[in-house]
C-alpha cells in the first residue's frame, strides 16, 4: 500500500514529532511518502533521516490557490492508495486534491482542537463551517483523544467516521538516566542539589509559559529549563528579567524529542529525554491541548507533573498517573504546588506509571492500519482489522480527575534527500531500519503484497 502523508509544516510540534514517530512504527509494506506545504524544517530531516521520501510544496501561504492544481498531479503522479492529512491547512487543501486526483480513501488526523482555539486560531464560525466542509471529502476522521473526539462529534462530525487513535510515545526513550541528569545540569551551571523546575512547547501565548516563569521567579532557589522555540522568546526573556530571575531562568530552545538520553554535542541543545532527566518536577500551565503529549513523557522519566489541562489523563483514574495533578491556571496556585514538590524533593524516581504503557506507539500505530483497512474496504465492508478501531482500552474506574477549585512544476524532493536507509537509531539500541517490522503484529499485516 502506497500512502502520501500530507502535512503544513515540518517544524518542531507535537503532531510533527508523532508523525515521524508512527511512520517509524509502520509495518514496511505500507510505504510512505510526507508531502509538507511549508517550512520543511527540523522534523523534515530527521524523516529524511529515517528513510522516508519528503517533497515541498512550497506553498507561500493559506490563501495560496495556485498550490492546489500543483498538489492534485502530484497526488496523481504518485499514484497513491491513501492520502492522509495532518494540521488543519492541510486537511483543508490535502482533501480536496485527494479528491480532485481520484483518490476515494482520505484519512484525516485532529491534532489540535482545543475548546476556543484550533492551531491557535480562535474557532470562529467560519473556521468551523470550512472545517466540517472539508471533513466531508475524506473516508475517516481521527482524534488524538476521546476529548478532541467528543467535540467533533459536538461540531456535526458523525460519529461513524469518527476514529480515536492517540499519541504515543516510545516510553524507554525517557527512562531515567542519572549520567544525562548531571551532563544538562553540568552544562548549565545547576548545581547537584538545584530544585528544578521545567516545561515544553513553542513559545506561544496559548503554552501560557508566562505563568511559569512567574511561578519559578516567586519560589526561592528555584530554576526553570524551559524548551522551545517562538514568537514569545523575547517576551519571556523580558518578563524574567523584570522579576529579577533572568539568572534563574533558561530558555534552552528547539529540543529533539526523538533525542537520545545523552544530552546534545556543544552548542546545541539536549534532546527532551536528557532534558526530562535534569528536571524535579515537570509544568504544563496550557489552559488548551488536544492530548498532552509533553506530560505523559515526562511522566514516563518518572516525574512529578502538574498541570492545567491534559485529556490523554484528565478521563483516566487517578491511579493511572498518581505523580500527575491537575493545578489552578494562576501563578501563585503554581507557586504552591512547586512548593509542595520541593519539599518531598529527594525520594528518588518512581517507575513510569500505567498511564505510559496505555499510550505505547506501537499499539497507536496498530489502532492507525485499523483506519487505512476501514477507509480502503468496499463501501459496506468492514475488514478484520477494523473491527473496533478507532477504540482504545478504558479504564476500568470511573473517577475522573477533579478540576482545582494556478498550475506549476511538481516541486521536487527536498535537497540532499537520501535514498531509503536504515541510519537512524531506534528505542531498542540497534540501528533504526524502517524495513524491519517494530510490531508484532506487523506480519500479519493485511497490507502485505
């Protein structure tokens, strides 16, 4: 099965990130090529990296008409099965040009939908008539969560195309390591003993990272690692100083999520799973997310979490993620909270709790050719594979988390795309090689020729 995964931009981002992380998780007879319309940045060379086939579009922004003849032949050059569509730009022109190219299996993943805000953009009702106009041109819709799937099915998104396939995340990525701990701390002068503090996103108002800093700044001793990077840099930078914690604070940038445990070579920034390491406690102050990528890793080094909002746990038993607490979203119910952890500071990493093996990469990836066997069958059929997909276990218990109180040249490949090689490293220690199933279900795929 041939698949062109469409997307709008390949900077880092969390549905970046999962997408190159699910392509890693595909069985090899299902064949991928990704298609972004702009920005092919970081996350596009590590696809590179993996083997994977990307091509710019080169689309110059979301009003650009001329990108759309440009996008159908290059769907129909290519020849492919299934056109799946990532971010809400893409959905938008990637659908249409499935269609318009003759392709009838168009998958769709939601990746960002918040309560007021889609990719940051206030959810007018434009934006919302325009989505669900799009939505009917593909075969099936995915949600990163049983909350981004409740609220399209709010919007009129019948719930037959409805599919809920998670993130995930590699979970032994962020195991603990004591060595990455003191290499990060080491590099950016914390001491042994330093209660720190630490977040991850991109430094836009809607992370609400401005919180954070005030909450650091007012807890004595205290130091925030804070990675990412956005229009809010400078703003942070600022605000920190103003408060007199510009020495207490570190805004280290871009980090791979993909990184090994080791931190970064000099000069550059430790991959997220060092970063984890360093930290005493992890922060998601976001008053908006789809799923919460960003807490469940941290929770799988072992960290405390606190947090505003996060639906990959807000629906689970508390005993699912017993170090993950639901906070207020002002500064000073943070300060607290941090103050709280502080003092049991020392005890030690606990194991990942259960919240992480439920959220395993391998079993989304899984839940995903469910979707690709579903959008591809006769109309009427339902193929083995999909019986219950779109589904995911439940937890057993019921109690949720209290809240606190015009045509052109196809464009070619990006420069310097390598040929398809095994060069990256996956989770398990050996050479990462996309030919070689990560799965054990993988060879039963039904995709194989």
């Amino acid at each position: 099965m041939k698949v062109l995964h469409i997307i709008t931009g390949l900077g880092v981002g969390g549905a970046e990130q999962q997408l190159r992380l699910l392509l890693r998780h595909l069985p090899p007879e299902v064949h991928c090529d990704v298609l972004t319309l702009t920005n092919p940045g970081p996350v596009a060379e590590g696809l590179r990296a993996d083997g994977v086939r990307v091509v710019h579009l080169g689309m110059a922004g979301n009003r650009d008409l001329r990108a759309l003849p440009r996008l159908v032949r290059f769907i129909r050059a290519g020849r492919y099965d299934l056109v799946h569509t990532h971010l809400y730009r893409a959905c938008l022109y990637g659908r249409l040009a499935a269609r318009l190219a003759g392709v009838g299996a168009v998958v769709a993943t939601e990746h960002s939908l918040g309560e007021r805000e889609i990719e940051g953009r206030p959810l007018t009702r434009g934006v919302r008539s325009l989505y669900l106009a799009g939505e009917r041109l593909g075969a099936a819709t995915v949600a990163v969560s049983d909350t981004v799937a409740a609220r399209l099915r709010d919007w009129g998104v019948p719930g037959p195309r409805l599919h809920v396939v998670p993130n995930g995340i590699e979970a032994v990525r962020f195991r603990f390591d004591p060595a990455a701990r003191r290499a990060v701390r080491d590099r950016y002068g914390l001491p042994a003993d330093a209660f720190v503090v630490g977040g991850v996103g991109r430094l836009v108002p809607g992370k609400r990272f401005d919180v954070l800093v005030r909450a650091v700044a007012a807890l004595p001793g205290a130091r925030l690692l804070l990675a990412g990077a956005g229009p809010e840099r400078a703003a942070l930078e600022r605000l920190a100083d103003r408060l007199g914690a510009a020495d207490r604070v570190v805004l280290l940038g871009e980090c791979d999520q993909l990184g090994g445990a080791a931190p970064a070579g000099a000069g550059a920034a430790p991959g997220v799973p060092a970063l984890l390491s360093a930290l005493d406690v992890f922060v998601s102050p976001s008053r908006e997310e789809a799923f919460g990528l960003a807490v469940l890793e941290a929770l799988a080094a072992g960290l405390p979490v606190r947090y505003v909002t996060c639906p990959a746990i807000d629906d689970l038993a508390p005993e699912e993620a017993p170090a993950a607490r639901r906070i207020g979203p002002e500064p000073g119910e943070l300060t607290a909270a941090l103050a709280e952890v502080q003092a049991a500071a020392g005890a030690g990493r606990p194991a990942p709790p259960p919240v992480v093996r439920r959220y395993d990469i391998a079993h989304s990836a899984e839940l995903l050719l469910g979707v690709y066997a579903r959008a591809l069958a006769p109309r009427g059929a339902v193929p083995a594979r999909a019986a219950g997909s779109g589904t995911r276990p439940q937890p057993t218990a019921t109690a949720r988390r209290p809240a606190p109180t015009a045509p052109g040249p196809v464009p070619a490949p990006l420069r310097g795309e390598p040929a398809p090689a095994p060069v990256a490293a996956p989770a398990d220690g050996g050479p990462y090689d996309r030919n070689r199933p990560h799965h054990p279900t993988h060879p039963q795929s039904p995709f194989s020729k």
